[in-house]
C-alpha cells in the first residue's frame, strides 16, 4: 500500500510534467551540451537520457523550469565525469575521439568537421574544463569547484586545451558562444582576449 499523501502525489505530478516539458523544450539543447563533452550523438543522447531519469528519481519539488534545466546540466557533467574516472581506474587515462557525421548539404560542414576534431584532441578532463569555462561561462574558480579540482590544475587543462584547439582552428575569436540545436554545425567556442583570460 502507497505511502504517498495526496501533496505529495501533485507534487510529483508537477515535477513529472515540468520535466517531460523540458525535454520537449530543451532535449536538442542539452543533447547539444553532452556532445560536447563525450564527442558522440549517441553517447550523448544516452547521457542525456540517464541524467533526465536520475533528475526525475530525485526531485520531489517542480521547480523553476530554468532551476532543472542547470540541475539537468550538473547532473550530466557529474554522470560523465563519474563515466572518466571509472574509466581511468580500468584503464588509466583515455582520450574520448569525436566521429564528425557528414552534413554535406550544409555550406559549413567543413568548419564543423575542424571543430569536431578540435575538440577531438581534447582529453575527458580538457574537454570538460573548455566546455564549463567557455560554454557555460563559468570562471575558473568556479570550474575548479564544479570540477572538484584545484583551480591551478583547472588553469593547466585549460592552456593545453586551448593550445590544441589553436592549432586546429588557429586563434579563437571574441565573442558569445553561439548555441546551434541540432548540432549541424557546433558551437564555436571563443576565448576572449581583454575582459577575462583563462586564468580569471
């Protein structure tokens, strides 16, 4: 016999649709954002896909829609980087290669495809400090934080990072990051120059 009170089932119930609407809303996007970290559509929609079901056994309350959506966010950057240090322990330190899908049809496929194997290059931990820092923007002691990581060791992947994007794409633009859905062509991740370097 359920425990549950009548509250505590409209409560769920709230939780329930607001996340199913974020999923409609916001899937492509958060697919978008575990693919930066993983390198692979697949992978991604499965990360996405485990992080909405722990978010759903967890949460009691229907929050925010912007609340669950960077609680969505932290629960998949978590979920990879639990994925890494298992991995690391089985069998040391692994490099996550992106396999660019082709999008002939599209004028900037070839940009895309530098970009994908850009971000190829990366080890789990650059790629991950490179998508907090600049895609989510956070600053490098909140990187560290979000990371469990000390801040000058958040520093160091983020100089090896940036040097392997470089040399791929030459020297990163100013500018916002720009968010593409479907993930035709990704996101061009920027470094700004004068307002904030990456040792900020």
């Amino acid at each position: 016999m359920s425990s549950t009170t009548p509250s505590e089932g409209r409560r769920v119930h709230a939780a329930d649709a607001r996340l199913t609407e974020l999923v409609r809303a916001r899937g492509p996007a958060l697919v978008g954002y575990a693919y930066l970290l993983v390198g692979d559509r697949g992978a991604a929609e499965d990360l996405v896909q485990e992080a909405f079901v722990k978010v759903f056994v967890r949460m009691r309350d229907a929050g925010p829609p912007d609340a669950m959506e960077a609680y969505v966010r932290r629960t998949i950057l978590t979920l990879h980087i639990d994925s890494y240090r298992r991995s690391r322990r089985w069998a040391g330190v692994r490099h996550l290669f992106a396999t660019p899908e082709r999008h002939e049809q599209h004028a900037d496929v070839e940009q895309a495809t530098d970009i994908r194997s850009a971000l190829a290059s990366l080890s789990t931990q650059e790629r991950a400090c490179i998508v907090l820092r600049y895609f989510d923007d956070l600053t490098v002691p909140q990187t560290a934080e979000r990371m469990k990581l000390h801040p000058g060791t958040v520093k160091h992947y983020l100089h090896h990072a940036v040097a392997k994007l470089e040399s791929v794409l030459g020297p990163l633009d100013d500018g916002a990051v720009t968010h593409d859905e479907d993930l035709t062509v990704l996101p061009l991740l920027s470094r700004p120059t004068n307002s904030r370097s990456a040792d900020s």
